[in-house]
C-alpha cells in the first residue's frame, strides 16, 4: 500500500496540491487523471521520491518493493536488452552481480563459500531462477522479439527502448507499480497483453494515460486531481466522466426532490454495472458501484471545449473516387494500386502499421501532394476541410493573435463573433489575444479544430486529431464527430475514439488494401 500524508507542493505563487491525503491499496489500478498542467506526472514523481513535496509525507508499506517506468531512454545503453528489463528488480539484479563476482574468484574461500550460499537462499526467494524466463516474456509479449534480446540497447530505436523500460517496470511483480503514458509507441496487440497483464495484476497500478479505452479496461478506480487535492471515485474512466457529467446536471437542477436524484443515480449505476465486461476488474468494481450513494458524486471543474461540424449543405450521393493510387516516397512504396469509393455518410478509419502511407494518401486527396499513378474524383457537391499530421506552416513564424489568425478563415469577420467561437474553445479573455507562434501543441489543435468547424465543409479529413489533446478534448472532439452528419476520412490511434466514430475500415497494406464495412472491434476480431 502507498499514502499520502499532508502533501502539499508549490511553485513560486502557484500551488500543484495542497494537503493532499491519499491512499492506494493493493489489488485496485488507479488512473490518474487531471487538465493538462495539473500536475499529474509531478505527482508520479513525488510517490517514487524523484521529488520532494514542500510540506508531507509519502508512505510505503514496509519491505514492499515499487517500481517507475523510466523516462530516460539513454540511462541503459551500455546494458543488454535482457539485462535491463532484470535491473528493474534492483535487489535480484544486486545478488546476480555479487554471485558472478564471488564465483569467478580465483581464490575462493570458505567466507566467499558461506556468503555464496546466503545470496543463493536469498537469489531462490526472490524467483531469480526464472528472472531470464520472465524478462523474456515481457519482452515478447510487448513486441520485442527473441532476436533482440541479447542486444545492446543502444542499437534500438526509440520505440523499442520505450517498450524495454515498460518490461523492466513490470518485472519481478512490483508491490506498486507506477506507469507514466504506458501505451506510447506500443501497436494494438501489446497495447491489448498490457491490459490483460494489468488486470490479472494482484498489487496496486497508478497511472497516467490519455487513451480512454485503456483506461476503461484496466482501471478499477479514477484519481481525480482537481482543486489541487485528489479525489478518488469506483469506477473506470467512462463511469468517472458520466457520473460527473450527472453531477452538475444535478447541480443545475437544485429543485428536484432528492428520491429523483436517487432514482436517476440507481439507474446510472445499474447501466454501467450490467455494461461490465467479464474480467476480474469489472467483477471487483461491480460490487463497488452497487454501494455508491448520491452524495459520492461531485461534479469536476473540468472544462471540455465545443466541437462541433455542422456542413453548410448536404453532399449528393456521388463524393469520392479513388482509383489505381501509387506513391513512393524515399524508395518504399507506401501506397500500391489504392482503390475505393466513398458512400453518403460513410465515416472511414485508415488503419496500418505505416503512418507515412495515410499521412500520403491524405495529402493526395487535399491536392499537396503527387500520386505517382492513378487518380481521384472529389463529387462536385462536395467540400472539404483538412486536419494535417503537421500543422507547423500554419503557426510558425505568424505573429497574428488568435483573433486575427481565426479572422482569416471565418465568412463573419467581428471581433465579437470570433471571441465568441475562441471561447468556445476555451480561449477567454486574455487567451484571445495571444501570439498564434507561441501555441503549445493541444492549443494549435483546437485552433485548427476551429478554422475546420468554421469551413461549413461536409467532408472532413483528420489524420491523426487526438494528438497533443488532452482527455477532456478528446471526448469533446469525439462527440462531435459521432454527431456530424457529413462524411469523414481519419487516421487516430485512439481505440476509443475509432471505435465510436467509424463505420467502416479500411487497412492500408504493402499489397494495397483490406476494405471493411464495420466497426473497429468487429475488424480487430476478424484479424
């Protein structure tokens, strides 16, 4: 078990938390969650002691043993593959250094002997006999191949190391695992052996994560990091997010009786308990939830942007041709014979491993760049508007405010309306008014969301839209695309958020493509 007592950490002015008291116990995984800026991953780094809070304690339970995913990508580049997943169990990679050095004495003594066979009892107790098995398991199963077992981990890419760091974190069945984005750079299939690792895991899981569906799969608990405390709420994200929402429709409402509230927040729970899949997670959170009474519900200060896409006129029934479309670009052939047709409200997901090969197909389709061969024909009832994989042209080097820079794409040229639209998304008062260079990345998306939903378009193309965003973002980005009525091409790693907003897939391949006409899980089930 690990608690907070009393923490509180502050930076000049500004407090991240304030007598923060909290406990984590074990056979629960809490997902920690907060806006941007909250301070979420500063407080990873106070429960591991990377940093000490200005007032409080952290505690651990005594002879329990915690392990971090580390951010540092270089610290083990001298090391084996195999060997830095083992050194994730500090003491167990200790006694195997102590072993190898006492037996390779050339002058071995009887106190070299007796000390010997102390580290072997102690090696036994701590499973060292099956840490190479273990370490090679995990590797595997987060798709890192045998063959790179025995490499240096400086000849990896940053991908691979990132999964390296994961394995060594998960080694050795930590007392108190911390993961900060676990499921950066991992594909489908490790994304889906780190959930079932994690729910059949049997100690205490915190972590940070910006991909609901994992969330919503793992999670047993929500850590909510609001108002500089931490609240903590039964439940995965999905139940967190609609209790909330629940809330503050409560909270408008003070007139109705307290039976109607109970009655709605029994109805609520009731839905979300029989939606419960089959695991020991949803078991266990199940009998949690049967016990929540109405006054455990608070409504979040959270804040989510308006998303909304509304076509200045519908679309005909004749939208997109793709015909025999080809494109190498640096000498791989991302794009072979691509064909196909868009239909009235189809909503597309491009899947694939190669991320160039939509990013290309895309940027065809918008007129920036050349097929080598084949063509395609936009209806002439369409229009469309664009969401890049980079948006830097539109920012860098502009020294236009955020006023001025939206001005440029909207028909309506009023200062008050545009205020209107930017505060919508979330750009009030002063925020108006800064310099659209100096965005950070989840502000330049919700500029660039603006300028789309401001196009009237009713085709709409996104490749990759979830990045940079925070979890209230995404959800709000995700309504509104459940909610447009035009036709959508997109590119998202976001689980969720393809499974929600697609009804058809289609997969870019080396050989050309496999074209589905239904959701995400069905088109993962048929893999």
């Amino acid at each position: 078990m690990i608690s907070t007592n009393n923490v509180s950490l502050r930076y000049g002015a500004r407090a991240l938390f304030e007598d923060v008291n909290v406990k984590f116990t074990p056979g629960n995984c809490y997902g920690l969650i907060g806006a941007n800026g909250a301070g979420k991953s500063t407080f990873l780094k106070i429960l591991s002691g990377e940093i000490e809070p200005n007032t409080g304690e952290v505690s651990i339970t005594p002879g329990e043993r915690m392990a971090v995913l580390k951010q540092d990508h270089f610290q083990f580049d001298e090391h084996e593959v195999l060997e830095t997943v083992i050194m994730g169990h500090e003491r167990l990679y200790q006694i195997m250094k102590e072993k190898d050095a006492i037996y390779a004495k050339a002058d071995f003594t009887d106190e070299d002997g007796i000390k010997a066979s102390e580290l072997e009892g102690e090696f036994a107790e701590l499973n060292g006999w099956e840490a190479e098995s273990e370490a090679a398991s995990l590797l595997t199963g987060l798709g890192i191949g045998v063959e790179l077992h025995d490499k240096i981990m400086k000849d990896l890419d940053g991908g691979q190391k990132v999964r390296v760091l994961l394995a060594q974190a998960l080694f050795g069945k930590p007392d108190v695992l911390l993961l900060d984005e676990p499921t950066n750079h991992l594909d489908i299939k490790s994304i889906a052996w780190l959930e079932e690792f994690l729910i059949n895991f049997e100690n205490t899981v915190i972590v940070i994560s910006h991909d609901r569906h994992f969330l919503n799969k793992v999670c047993t608990h929500i850590a909510d990091l609001d108002f500089g405390k931490i609240q903590l709420y039964v439940g995965n994200y999905d139940f967190w997010y609609e209790s909330s929402q629940l809330a503050l429709q409560m909270a408008k409402d003070q007139n109705k009786k307290k039976e109607e509230k109970i009655k709605q927040l029994q109805e609520f729970v009731a839905r979300f308990s029989a939606n419960a899949s089959k695991s020991k997670q949803a078991t266990s959170r199940k009998k949690m939830l049967d016990k929540i009474n109405l006054d455990d519900i608070r409504p979040s200060s959270r804040r989510y942007p308006f998303v909304g896409f509304k076509p200045d006129r519908e679309a005909g029934n004749d939208l997109l041709f793709v015909e025999g479309i080809t494109k190498t670009i640096d000498g791989e052939k991302v794009l072979n014979n691509v064909s196909f047709i868009v239909n009235k409200g189809d909503k597309i997901a491009f899947v694939g491993d190669n991320s160039i090969a939509k990013t290309a197909l895309f940027q065809i389709l918008m007129g920036e760049m050349e097929a080598d061969s084949g063509e395609f024909r936009w209806g002439i009832t369409t229009s469309q508007s664009y969401f890049p994989n980079d948006n830097s042209k539109y920012f860098d080097g502009v020294e236009l405010n955020l006023v001025d820079w939206l001005r440029q794409f909207s028909e309506e040229k009023s200062e008050t309306f545009i205020r209107g639209f930017l505060g919508r998304m979330l750009f009030s008062g002063e925020e108006a008014l800064k310099s659209a260079s100096v965005l950070s990345g989840g502000e330049k998306v919700r500029c660039m969301l603006s300028r789309m939903m401001l196009s009237g378009a009713n085709v709409i193309i996104l490749d990759e839209p979830t990045n940079h965003l925070d979890l209230e973002s995404i959800t709000a980005v995700n309504n509104g695309l459940i909610n447009f009525p035009g036709t959508i091409l997109f590119s998202s790693h976001d689980h969720q958020f393809v499974q929600t907003v697609a009804n058809r897939i289609i997969e870019i391949t080396p050989d050309g493509i496999i074209d589905k006409q239904m959701t995400y899980d069905e088109y993962l089930e048929s893999k």
